[in-house]
C-alpha cells in the first residue's frame, strides 16, 4: 500500500488523517494511508495505528467576493468500540467540590447534597472518593478514601450535616480539590473533579479569570473538571466556563431527580476512556482567523490557535465545528490552514493530522459560490452550530434583561439564514426557521406581564444550557 496525498476536490470532501505516534519516548511513524472513492468525492482515512480517528469536513469550498468570508469545519473525532474497556471498567477516583456557603441557603443545598448522595451511589467498591467543602475557606470533609458499605453510609450521614453559612471562595475549594486529585494519583485509575456550586464566588479569587487559570490544572493534568450548577440564580457563564476550561462536562439540573442519570453518564464514560487530553490544534494559514470552535475556549500559542474538548470514551465520536475567516478582498485561492489533534493513551502521547491543506476559493461569481456549497455539510452547520450559537447569545441577552438585543440577534439569525437557504432549499433549515420563530415568540413573552425577571431568568438559563449540549455532538455519554 503506498502513501499518497490527495487535494480537496469537492465541497464536503473528507481530509485525510495521518498520524505521528509520539511516544514517551519521542518515537515518530507515519501513518499509510489508501483512497477509497465514494460518491464522486475522495475520502480518506488513517489505518488503525491506534484507538482514535481524526477527520474534517468542509461546508463550502468558496466564500463571496467583499461578504463576510466565513467557512465552517466539521471536525470528527471517534474512539473505536473496545469489548474489553466495556467489560472491565477502570477504577474510578471521584473529588466532589461543594460549596457550602450562605448563598447555598434552602433548596440549594438540598439539591447540592441530593447531588453528592446520588454520586456516591454510582460508585463502586472499586472506586475512590473524596469531599472538598467550602465557604470562607476550603477544608477536606472526607480524604481520598476506598468505597465500601461503611463508608459509604458514614459519608452519606456526613453530607447530611452540612450547613451553609460564610462568603464563597471558590478558589480555595479548587486548589484543595485539585491537590487531592494529584497528590493521590495513580497509574490504571480515572482521575475525576465535580465542582457542585451555584456560582456565585465572592471571596479568594473571585475573577472568571482567575477561576478559568484554576480549572486549566485539570486540563493540563489530562483528567476532568465537570459543574453541576443548583439553585435558579447560579451562574452558567462561569459554571461552564469552568467546565470548559477543565475539558469536562457542564450540568444545568433542573430537578433532583435527575441526578443519577447524570451522574450514571458521567462516569461510565470516564471509566471506558482511552484517549484523555484532546487538544485541537490549528495553524491558520496568511490571512486565516478561527472565529470559533463551537464555544470551546481558544489559546493562543505562537501563530496557532489550540482548544482542548476533554477526553474520549470507546466508541465515542464527537464533532465539533469550527469557524474560520478567510480573505474575501480578492479573488483567488487561499490555503485554509493546518489541523491537528493531540491526545494520551497510556503513558504515550499522540498527534494526529489531517494530511492536506484545504484551499478556498474567493469567487465573484454567486452562481459559481452557491455551487461550491456542499448542501448537506451546510446543513448540519446551521443546525448544529449556528443556531445553536444563535440561542446561547440570545440566552444571555433575555437573562441580562436585554429584548431588543436578543430579538435583533434572533432576527438576524433568520434573515441571514433564509437568505442563502433561498437558493440552497434545505428543508431540515427551513425546519430550524420555523424554531426560530417559536423561540422569537418565547423571547418576546418573557418580556411581557408581571414577574418578568424570574422568567427570563428560566428561560434563558433553559434554552443556554440546551445550546451549550446541542453544539457539541457527542460530548456526553
């Protein structure tokens, strides 16, 4: 089987994966690759050199001469099923945070302790657990410890006890979480954080800032920082920029009975994970900005721009999509960049890249533009990422008591949309105008009568944390 390189020959067309094994040893190999034609477009894929598959698709292969130059990535990331991790399920070590403080008052702490005590449930003789509480400061209410009977019925009186009082500091309970975690690692066990919080820090380091540069140690500690927000006040901007910047999961819930299932997700995939630690990486060529990669935060580093989406379970596959800025000041033709993905498997470390640069034509032509949309790829953009990018704004716009700004963002969702749709006839986006309208009349209702602010609060907390799911297919079990 020979290695060769393949061009973008169509809209939509599959890019190549090759991958570099980096070992702890620094090993390199090149993955061998083989085309296999389907459906007129080439479509390529690395051989099984590991457990992970890397993938991109395009939604357009041209942007309009002088228009927004926009094109949106599809990349896929996939886990092959394993019999044997499904059988045999790491061992798990759990660090609950819990906030404890005066502002977790009533049916707060109710549901932070319902959390806490439908968690330990899950857990099994096999697994660790430890509980970090906090108010003015941060204290260890049960060390790392082995699960069994006694125990278990000694934490669950323990959590029983807990009584909320004191400011919030956040920051301690992170940093005492996340030294227990690592002071207690061990080889062939899942290291796992859940912050349990309404969000409202207000001592230590108080700054979304400092918080996010906090929850960055689970990420470069390649183990996971999950938020489950209680209380209707909480705060999901930092609850999820938390969770985003610990490569975990964020958790709007909504009724206590909903826990166990949640919890029940969250760790069957942590203890099938084989691949931790994914960083996307993107060197944009000349003239190339990433916009967006589905709400993950970007970093910065050198000319690349890299986002890091968690981990993978086997059988896993997540696609996220990824926004790009091409020039659209003269035609011609412009490479779009270099993609890359990073992840650990054992003591290995491991990169994968899609092998071609894909290239983007800027056309004056709208025939010629309309021609290169590959409908299909485009569709998917705008139901999975654009409106869905259209609701988190439109969220936060209702929570802030903002109509106007929410119904002009909502608004120029539909008009931009129906405009190309207009030409490109699909009937899944038509579907999603007509969401749009349903929520436009939502947005316009909560705004309308008595008790205004309890029911944007609710509708904007409801519709931001679908959004935040919706973008991200396959980020949770």
């Amino acid at each position: 089987m020979k290695t060769q390189r393949h061009h973008l020959l169509t809209a939509g067309a599959l890019l190549v994966a090759t991958a570099v094994a980096g070992a702890a040893a620094g090993g390199a190999g090149r993955a061998t690759i083989a085309p296999l034609p389907t459906n007129g477009r080439t479509t390529v894929a690395a051989p099984a050199s590991g457990p992970v598959w890397f993938r991109g698709t395009l939604d357009r292969t041209a942007v309009q001469l002088g228009h927004d130059g926009l094109v949106r990535m599809e990349l896929a990331v996939g886990a092959a099923p394993d019999d044997h991790a499904q059988r045999v399920r790491r061992p798990t070590d759990v660090v609950i945070i819990l906030d404890r403080s005066g502002s977790m008052a009533g049916e707060k702490i109710e549901q932070a302790r319902a959390a806490v005590r439908e968690l330990l449930a899950q857990l099994s003789d096999a697994d660790r657990f430890a509980l970090v509480t906090y108010a003015n400061d941060a204290g260890v209410a049960v060390p790392l410890s082995a699960v069994d009977g006694p125990a278990r019925a000694r934490w669950m009186a323990a959590v029983a006890e807990i009584r909320p009082d004191g400011g919030t500091n956040m920051s301690s309970g992170l940093d005492l979480g996340f030294d227990l975690i690592e002071r207690g690692r061990v080889t062939g066990r899942v290291p796992h954080v859940v912050l349990i919080s309404d969000g409202l820090a207000n001592q230590g380091d108080p700054s979304p800032d400092g918080l996010a540069r906090r929850a960055r140690r689970a990420a470069q500690g390649e183990y996971m920082l999950s938020t489950v927000g209680v209380g209707t006040d909480f705060n999901e901007n930092l609850m999820t920029a938390l969770a985003d910047a610990g490569t975990g999961n964020y958790y709007y819930v909504q009724h206590a009975a909903d826990l166990g299932a949640v919890f029940a997700r969250e760790f069957d995939a942590a203890r099938t994970t084989v691949a931790s630690g994914l960083a996307v990486q993107i060197e944009p060529a000349r003239g190339v900005r990433v916009v967006d990669a589905a709400g993950y935060p970007l970093e910065a580093i050198g000319d690349a721009v890299v986002f890091r989406p968690g981990s993978l379970f086997a059988g896993q596959e997540r696609r996220i999509w990824v926004t790009l800025a091409v020039p659209q000041g003269a035609v011609g033709d412009y490479d779009l960049g270099r993609f890359f993905l990073a992840y650990g498997s054992g003591e290995a470390r491991i990169t994968l890249s899609l092998a071609d640069v894909p290239r983007i034509a800027c056309v004056q032509d709208e025939e010629r533009f309309y021609s290169q949309v590959d409908v299909g790829a485009w569709t998917r953009g705008v139901v999975v990422d654009a409106y869905n990018k259209m609701q988190e704004e439109v969220a936060r716009e209702v929570q802030g008591g903002r109509r106007d700004q929410a119904l002009e963002r909502l608004r120029k969702f539909k008009d931009e949309t129906a405009h190309l749709n207009a030409e490109l006839k699909s009937p899944a986006v038509a579907k999603e105008l007509e969401s749009a309208d349903r929520l436009e009349a939502q947005v316009s209702s909560v705004f309308e009568g008595a008790a205004q602010a309890p029911r944007q609060n609710e509708l904007g907390k409801a519709v931001g944390a679908a959004a935040v799911d919706a973008r991200r297919v396959g980020s949770k079990k």
